[in-house]
C-alpha cells in the first residue's frame, strides 16, 4: 500500500508536527519543574510513606488478632514461649485443634516423638510462627501466650533436595544444621524436624545426639521431632532435653493431635500403614520381621502411652466435675443472696406492720389509762381493769415479735444458765433464766424476755462497737418519735400507775432516750414514793431527781438512763 499525501494539505501536516513537538517539550518542562519541587520534598513523603505503611500494617495485624479472638501475649524475660489451646495460623480454627506447648525457660528444650501425620511438625511450625509473630508484634490466636524473646528463629523442616545444587534429602539437612552450629547463638530457637533423617538409622541417630548436645551446650532452646529409639532414650535419662509425644488412640488407629508431656509415643508405624491399606499378610510379615527387643520395647511404649492417656482422661474427667462444682456453687450463692434479698425485704415490711400495730396498741393503752386516772374513789372497774391488761400483753407480744425481726450481723455466743448478758443495740442488761434452741430466756428488771442468742452478748464484754444497722436504727429512731418524753401519772391508781410507769421506762430505754420526766403530782406522795422505789430498783436509771421549782418541782421526778 503506498499514502501519497496530498501537495494542499503539506503544509497543514508540518504545522502539526510542530505543535506535537511542542507539546511534547512542554510537558518534559512542566514534569521536570514537578519533579524538583517534590524532590525538594522526597525526605518528608518518603518518611510519610513509612509512617503510614506502618499504620497501615498495625491496623492489618489489629483487625487479624480481632478477627482470630487472638491472645494478648504477656513478655516476661529471658528465653521461652507458652502457648496455651494455640492455632496454627494457617489452619481453621473451628475444625483445627488447639494445642498446648512450651519451650525454654523452666520447661527447657523438647524432643518430640509420636506417629506420622500425628501432628509433629505442625507443632514445629507454630512453635516457630508464633515466635516471629510476637517479635512483629502480632498476637496469635490462642487463649493464653507469654513470651520471653529469643535472640533468633532457626528451622530445619521439610526436604531440601535439589538436583540443580546436587542436594540430597541428607545433606540439604546437613546444609541447614550446619548454619545452625554456625550462626546460632544463647537464647535462639532452633526447629529440627526429624533430626538425623535420611541416612542410616545407627549413623543417624548418632549424628542427631551429637549436634543436640553442641546446640544445647551453647544455651540453644530446642524443639525437635524425631522416630530414633535412640534419641528417646537419650531424652528420658539425659535430663538435658523433655520428651513429649503426639497422642494416638490405639482404639480408633487415628491420631488426637494433643501434646502429651513426659510421653514418650510410639511411631505407630503398622497401626498407621494398615488404615491406609496396606494388605494384612504384608504387615504380619513386618511385625514378624522385628526382633524380640523391639517388640518389647514397643510394649513398654505401648504400656506408658495407655497410662498416660488414662491419667489424661482422669484429669479431664475431675477438671470437668470441678468446673460443674463451681457452677453449682456460683448458682447455689446466686439463690442464697436472691434469698437474703427476698428476707429482707420481708423482715422489713414485717417490721413496718407490727411497729404500725404496737403505735396503735400503746395508743389505745394511753386512752385507757387516761380515761382510768379520772376514775374516783372505789374499787376500778373489772372489764376496764381487765382491758387494760389485755392491752399491755398485746404490747408485750408485739415488742417481742418486733426484737425476733431485729437484723442478725453476728453469730451467736454460747451462753450458759446464770450469766448477765446485754441485748445487743440497745444497752439492756439481764440475767440468762433457761436456754432452749436458739432462744434464751432473760430476766431484765423483774420481767423475763424470750430473745433469741443471736440478739445477744456477754454483759461483762463492751457493748457492741461500731455502726449500727440502718434497720436497727430506724427501729430505734421511730421508736423514740413515737415516745412522749413525759409522762402523766397522777391521780391514777398505784397498782395501774406503777403498770403504765413499768411500760413507759421499758419502751423509753428500748427507744434510746437519755431522760424523761415523770408527772406524779405532790398530794399525799405516795405516787412519788412509788415513783422512787421503782426508778431505784432499775439497773438502766442512771440518775433521777426532783424537776425544777419552775417545772414542777417535787411534783415531777426528772430520770436520767445509762450505764
């Protein structure tokens, strides 16, 4: 195809290209003016870039640690690393199970031993995952991690053969372990997955012994896994290094994925061969193959893994009634305070409604003795007379009912016959007549009480420290506002006016209150006689003495209450 361009348009299309070359120069100079002004600038975007690639990285690890319920990781000095029910990071953790595991520190280097596909190296990767995870600064997902760091993560696993480096599955081991004995330092972790592998069994084994003892005689913390009987034996005698072994359910032939310390398991070699279908005839052959040690050896295993299965089950099974014993007692002290909750509220309705009947009952007593001190001469009317007794036993009762409601803050003391003892919160003093249950009869100026032990305490102790109850102070408060602090005695009878006097002094030093005063009147004196004998009787009457001459002088006896 050949483009002749028209001779009309040829000077058009040179203009065009001038003004692309134009542009083009244009933009170089605009780009080149940009570029130096940032350039002016690199250091600040640059060091801006970090700061939010960094941000950026800590929000990612956040919303992961989030995302997995991951374990806040408690650092702790020196060298080691507990995981506690950990994931493997890469491994759902609904299905995956959780593993328990830890190295260096008091728990020292770990040697571990069980069947293949049991779940050995997969201990190894977290092991070294979590270790790196936590020097990022990551939180990994387990329920409880703390960690000491290590100086530096070196790890063997998996096959290292090449043929273009001319490495065989022995000698990339070789290349790996030597750059350990090399590089590794005190306080690094090392990861060796089936140490010694891949060559003769003898050689190997002894191979393995000896570069465990190099990395552990530099203060290397160690995990390793391994099938040599003899590296068992090494772990189980040397003390240097723990056994552990992943757990194998002999019942089931299928691994359990659980870290047992102290084990150490079995490869469970033919177990394992015959679930994945190797012919029966094939594995009588093999097990005819072994010789007699070996088969002992292998019951003796067999023999410690069932008892140390067995002691985890035991474990199991009493954490498991310990947890239900806890739950029932948390439900148990639950109910207990919804109980206390529900008596109290009960004990104080209860109280409001015999305070309420004893107000109404002193009130009904008062009119009748009033309505009696206006009686003349003569013998008292007997259906008054005998109302006026059934008035001042429901009182009785009712202060009675109200002392059994009073609130219990103390056990109560064991009391003997004979002993004075005091009624807790309000100073009155007795003697103990008889003892039933847990009540007590008390005598306390001439009038016997039944209170119950928990209300009271030895006279000869100081009365009971400390702030009272508020329901014990509310009984006292409302008591002493419902108390006239006189009262009006004259030209009663002296058998009903040493009643009502009796009364009021009870209910005065129940209530709390210092003094009163006492309206006899003069007259023939008689009422004050009385008056004098009974306040002189009273162990709870401090003091009492004529009013004075402008309030009523001999007429009224002021009394005074106390010890």
């Amino acid at each position: 195809t050949v483009y002749v361009e028209p001779e009309a348009i040829l000077g058009e299309s040179n203009r065009l290209r001038e003004i692309e070359g134009e542009e083009r120069e244009e933009v170089e100079r605009v780009l080149k003016e940009l570029s130096s002004a940032i350039g002016e600038h690199a250091d600040e975007i640059l060091a801006g870039l970090d700061a939010v690639a960094d941000i950026d990285a800590h929000i990612a690890m956040a919303k992961s640690a989030n995302d997995r319920s991951a374990a806040t990781p408690r650092i702790r000095e020196g060298h080691f690393l507990t995981v506690v029910e950990g994931h493997h990071p890469l491994l759902d953790r609904e299905t995956s199970v959780p593993l328990t595991v830890s190295v260096g520190g008091s728990s020292g280097s770990l040697l571990i031993t069980g069947p293949n596909t049991g779940g050995k190296t997969v201990t190894l990767k977290l092991l070294g995952l979590y270790a790196l995870l936590l020097g990022c600064g990551a939180h990994p997902p387990a329920e409880r991690v703390e960690y000491g760091a290590f100086t530096g993560v070196f790890a063997d696993i998996g096959d290292e053969q090449s043929v273009e480096q001319s490495l065989s599955t022995f000698s990339g081991h070789l290349k790996n372990i030597a750059r350990m004995l090399r590089d590794a330092r005190e306080g690094a972790l090392v990861l060796l997955d089936e140490v010694g592998a891949g060559t003769d069994p003898a050689e190997g084994s002894a191979l393995a012994r000896a570069v465990l003892d190099t990395l552990l005689d530099a203060g290397v913390v160690i995990a390793a896994t391994t099938h040599y009987g003899e590296l068992k034996e090494f772990a189980q005698q040397s003390g240097r290094i723990r056994p552990a072994a992943m757990e194998f359910d002999v019942e089931t032939l299928r691994p359990t994925y659980r870290l047992i310390p102290g084990a150490s398991g079995q490869s469970h070699a033919l177990e394992i061969a015959q679930r994945f279908g190797i012919p029966d005839e094939v594995l009588r052959r093999a097990e005819g193959a072994m010789g007699d040690e070996v088969r002992e050896r292998k019951r003796r295993d067999q023999e410690m893994d069932q008892a140390l299965l067995d002691a985890r089950r035991a474990r199991e099974e009493a954490e498991r009634t310990k947890a239900e014993v806890m739950e029932e007692r948390k439900a148990l002290q639950q109910e207990r305070r919804e109980l206390q909750e529900k008596y109290a509220r009960l004990r104080e309705r209860l109280q409001e409604e015999v305070e309420a009947a004893i107000r109404d009952a002193r009130e009904a007593y008062r009119q009748l003795l009033e309505q009696t001190k206006h009686q003349s001469g003569g013998s008292a009317d007997p259906v008054r007379t005998d109302a006026l007794h059934e008035a001042k036993r429901v009182v009785e009762r009712l202060q009675e009912t109200e002392t059994l409601l009073a609130p219990v803050d103390e056990p109560p003391e064991a009391f003997e016959v004979g002993v004075s003892v005091r009624i807790r919160g309000t100073g009155r003093v007795g003697e103990v007549q008889s003892i039933k249950g847990n009540e007590a009869v008390v005598l306390i100026a001439g009038k016997r009480f039944t209170v119950p032990l928990s209300r009271l305490e030895t006279a000869a102790a100081p009365p009971t420290q400390g702030k009272p109850s508020s329901a014990s102070a509310s009984i006292a408060r409302r008591r002493a506002e419902t108390i006239n602090p006189e009262l009006v005695i004259r030209k009663m009878r002296a058998e009903l006016a040493l009643e009502a006097l009796e009364e009021y002094l009870d209910d005065v030093v129940l209530a709390g209150i210092e003094s009163v005063r006492i309206v006899h009147g003069r007259g023939d004196g008689v009422l004050r006689r009385l008056v004098r004998e009974c306040l002189a009787a009273r162990k709870d009457v401090k003091e009492f003495h004529d009013a004075p001459s402008s309030s009523g002088g001999d007429g009224v006896t002021v009394v005074h209450f106390g010890s």
